[in-house]
C-alpha cells in the first residue's frame, strides 16, 4: 500500500471494554413499544468492533502503533465533571441498567469503558505533546461530545475530548481546537469552553438535528471566549463537496486565525450516508479528505500534533469502511476501496447545493468578525 505522504508514526487506541458498553434495546433509532414489533436492535457501541475488524483485515492497523488506554482517574474526569456526575455513572452501571442522565443508557460495563475512552483521548493528547506519536486516532466508545459537566446526555456519559483537551492545557498546550464533525451538535464540548479564549470548538453539523435548537450561527461564545464558538449547521442532505467546503472555507481559516498548539477531532462518522441517525450524504471519501485536511493543518499550525477520536456512528454496514477511510487518512493512506461508492457517489447530493451554499457564504463573511476576538499571535 503506497503513503500519499511522508511517513507517519501514527497511535491506535482501543479496548475491547469498550465494545462490551452497550446501551441495550430503545437506545439507537427504532423505538421499543406499542407499534414497533421487536427486531434485533443494532447494538452500536459493540458494532464498533466490525470497524477494527475491518481496519486490521485490510492491513491498515499494522500501520499504527497499538496502544491500550488505561482508565482516566477521578482527577482528569473532575477537571470537566462534576463529583455528583462521577458518581451517577458509577452508581448506574453498578446496577447493570438505567439512565445515567437524558439518553444515556449503561450496562454493567459501561462506568469502566467510559473511563477508558477519555483515558484513551487523554493518553493520545500525552502521546503527542511529548513527540512519542506524531497522530493518535481513538477508536472507542461510548462517544463524549453532548455529556456535559454535570448530566449524561445522549449515549455519552464522560466528555471525552473535553476532558483530554483540559489536560493538554495543564500539559503546556496554551491553544487547543477541536473540530467537531459529527452530525450532532457537540452541545456538551461548546458549553465546557464556552467562555474559554484559549480553545476553539468549530462544528460542522446538521442543521437542527439534535440537541433540538442547538448549534446555531449566532452561538458564538462568550466573555473572554466570544468569538471561539464557531457553529457551521449544513442543511440535511448535505453532501461531499458541502463538507469539504465547510472544512476548507470555514475550518481552515479559522484555524489559521486562531494558531492552536493542538488540533483534537471528535471525528463520528453519523454524517456517513447510510446513518439511521442523521440525514447527510458524507462517503468515505468524504471522510479521507476532512481528515486529510485536518492532519494538514496541524502540520501547518502545530507541528502536525492531532488526536481524533470517535464518536457517533449508527450504520451496522457502513459504518466500518467510514472508519477505515479516517484511520488511512491518519495513516497517511490513500482511501481505501468502498464497496458502497457505486451507489452514493453520483447522487445530485453530493454537490454543493445553492441552499448549502448560503450557509457556508454567510459564515465566511462573518469569519472576520467572529475571529477578530480569537486574536492572531
Ligand atoms: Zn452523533
């Protein structure tokens, strides 16, 4: 398999606990009750062991160094959460079932595999801080990005990235952005650093999607932070050529203005075509080029220091090849074969539509003024 680039010493992080969380039946996109005869539910967090099978079975996974995460410990989770939270979690898994807060559903494993998947993004932010990997992809679970400091919502329980990024800042990494392109809105990341100048969270969601009414353009932060929230919400339908668009005419600048030390991603793949959770047409060619992008401009700001973690990801078929197209990117990898392509790849959606457009126009001439007070240094 030929690099597109120079050689990359890039870390996998995983661990099979994760894959035992598992939120039961009612917790994905079909319901259970009157009206709904029961079926298998998709079990989301274990399916993402078919990802890593697919990534080992094409050779990729040789390309990373393997690293198993230990638990984050209650001082790194209580840098973002609060101890009544902390100890919800655990209380909720100990009893094997229930609601950990709005949506957010654990089993026996699910306190311990959350622990893991912010140790993962805690260790990977460590791991490139101090040069002993130059990338790290976290392909773990439950996800982060909507858990707030003091509620579970909406599968996550730990803010995972939230996490990690406080700890990079304790480690000397003065300026951190996260990009966030999972298809809901990062309501959980935007509130942590809502009014913190030195991390900027851009979001490339569907428009309105979920947390219902969240992630509008005019949230834009506040106090010290105004102007370090930077909401792209893209029409439903929107495609490949929409989000590279965002990526390239919003992200990227933004990035430039902003000169972070330390680029993180919350990379879900629900804007994959097939999501049973979100209404976007993204491919896995779509998710090569953003991450393409991203490592680019790490490279350009920041030494090429990035930690992408997962987090959303709800089609049993094809949420392994989107996977796979992340973590060749972040090997420096061409795309990989996608046996859906065929079928996705010449459908009208995927080119930038008038409508997506406008979006895209009006967050690029308030670019400026969003950034004036991020401040270039
Ligand atoms: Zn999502």
């Amino acid at each position: 398999m030929e690099r597109t680039g120079p050689a990359v010493d890039a870390a996998w992080f995983s661990h099979e606990l994760c894959f035992w969380h598992d939120p039961g039946a009612g917790s994905g996109h079909v319901p259970v009750g009157p009206g709904v005869e029961p079926l298998r539910q998709d079990a989301v967090d274990p399916d993402l062991r078919r990802a890593e099978g697919l990534v080992r079975l094409s050779g990729v996974l040789d390309r990373f160094t393997l690293r198993t995460p230990v638990p984050a410990t209650d001082e790194e989770l209580l840098l973002v959460h609060t101890p009544e939270h902390v100890e919800r979690i655990e209380a909720s898994s100990a009893i094997g079932a229930g609601d950990a807060g709005i949506y957010a559903p654990v089993n026996h494993h699910s306190a311990a595999a959350a622990q893991l998947a912010v140790g993962a993004c805690v260790q990977a932010v460590d791991d490139v801080l101090s040069g002993r990997h130059d990338r790290a992809y976290c392909v773990v679970r439950p996800p982060g990005h909507h858990a707030e400091p003091d509620r579970a919502m909406a599968l996550c329980l730990y803010n995972n990235l939230a996490v990690a990024a406080r700890t990079a800042q304790r480690a000397g990494a003065a300026r951190v952005m996260i990009v966030d392109w999972d298809v809901h809105h990062g309501n959980g990341l935007q509130r942590v650093f809502w009014s913190d100048p030195d991390v900027l969270y851009v979001s490339v969601h569907q428009e309105g999607l979920f947390p219902p009414g969240a992630g509008l353009v005019t949230e834009t932060g506040a106090g010290d932070g105004g102007g370090t929230t930077i909401n792209v919400p893209l029409p439903a339908g929107s495609g490949h050529e929409a989000y590279l668009a965002a990526v390239e005419r919003i992200v990227g600048p933004a990035a430039r203005a902003f000169g972070p030390d330390l680029v993180l991603v919350a990379a879900g793949v629900d804007a994959g075509a097939h999501d049973p959770m979100g209404r976007m047409m993204a491919t896995s060619r779509t998710f090569h080029a953003m991450t393409v992008a991203v490592c680019a401009l790490a490279d350009e700001l920041c030494d090429g220091r990035i930690v992408l973690a997962h987090e959303g990801g709800y089609s049993a078929w094809y949420q392994p090849t989107l996977v796979l197209a992340t973590a060749c990117a972040v090997a420096g990898l061409p795309a990989p074969a996608d046996p859906f392509l065929h079928s996705l790849e010449h459908l009208p959606g995927q080119r930038l539509r008038p409508h997506q457009e406008r979006v895209l126009a009006f967050l690029e001439s308030h670019l400026r003024l969003l950034t004036e007070g991020v401040g270039v240094r």
